[in-house]
C-alpha cells in the first residue's frame, strides 16, 4: 500500500470522531457545570450572609433602646437566624433626618437642624455580618469576592 492511498482512507475513516466530540464538549460542560455550581454556593452564602444581619437588626429594633456595641443578644439572634458561619458585629451611630436621608452625626449630643425645628438626633443600630467565600474553581476572568459582608441600619430610639 501507497502512503498516499494510507492518508487517503484516514480521511475517510470517520471511527473515532464522536469520541473526539464527546471529549471537547464533556469538557465544557464541566467547565460550565462547576462555575454554575461556585455561583450558586456564592449567592446562597450571600443570602445568609444577609439573612445574619436582619435578624440582628429586627432583634435590636425589637430590644434597641439596651442594646450595646457587639451586644451579645444582637450577634445570639443573628448566628441562631442562618447556618452561616458569619461573624457579625454592632454598633450605635447617631443621625439626622434629611430629605434625602439619614445623615450620620458624631454624638447624641449634635443638634439636627431641619425639618422646621431643632432636634436631637436619632438612635441607630449598626449590624454588620460577614463570612468567607473560596470558590472550588478560580479561572483568571472571573473575581469572586472573598469576604462576603452585609450592613444594615436601623433606627431605635
């Protein structure tokens, strides 16, 4: 037999090309498969990592006026609230009401001027959780966050 009349019928041989194709695309799918899978896990920890901070911030609105900075029961409320292994933190801030929001003061002892009269400002519960994330699959084109973190406000007193 020729060498020619070899490459010939190995051009015409089509024995393994499903093989080939099952390869390349099997490998995509499980590049794509293992991506949908690191986000998804992203935002279910986001979720919890947020779901962490509401519950602290509905106990401090419930029980604000003795909370405390890292109040103990706020940080209980919002570890018992999600399985997150969030760590989360208080603090009281001071603010202003403006028409275009809550404008953050340095003590209680600031008097807020709008809305017709002076005024002292209000009582605010800073409830911050955050968690680490490590993806299982880190290509080069996609930044995931390495700490997750949440803040939520909310006025008690």
């Amino acid at each position: 037999m020729k060498l020619p009349h070899v490459f010939v019928r190995a051009r015409r041989d089509e024995s393994g090309t499903a093989a080939i194709e099952f390869a390349f695309i099997a490998s995509f799918l499980l590049v794509l498969l293992v991506g949908i899978t690191d986000v998804s896990r992203l935002a279910l920890a986001s979720m919890r990592v947020r779901y962490a901070a509401e519950a602290g911030a509905t106990f401090a609105a419930f029980n604000g006026s003795e909370v405390e900075v890292n109040d103990p029961a706020v940080i209980a409320a919002a570890t018992a609230a999600t399985s997150a292994n969030a760590t989360t933190t208080t603090a009281i801030v001071y603010g202003c009401a403006r028409p275009s929001g809550v404008q953050i003061v340095p003590s209680a002892t600031t008097t807020c001027i709008g809305y017709g009269s002076p005024h002292a400002p209000g009582k605010y519960v800073s409830v911050t959780s955050q968690a680490d994330f490590a993806p299982y699959f880190q290509p080069a084109f996609i930044v995931y966050p390495q700490t997750l973190s949440q803040t939520l406000q909310v006025r008690v007193k």
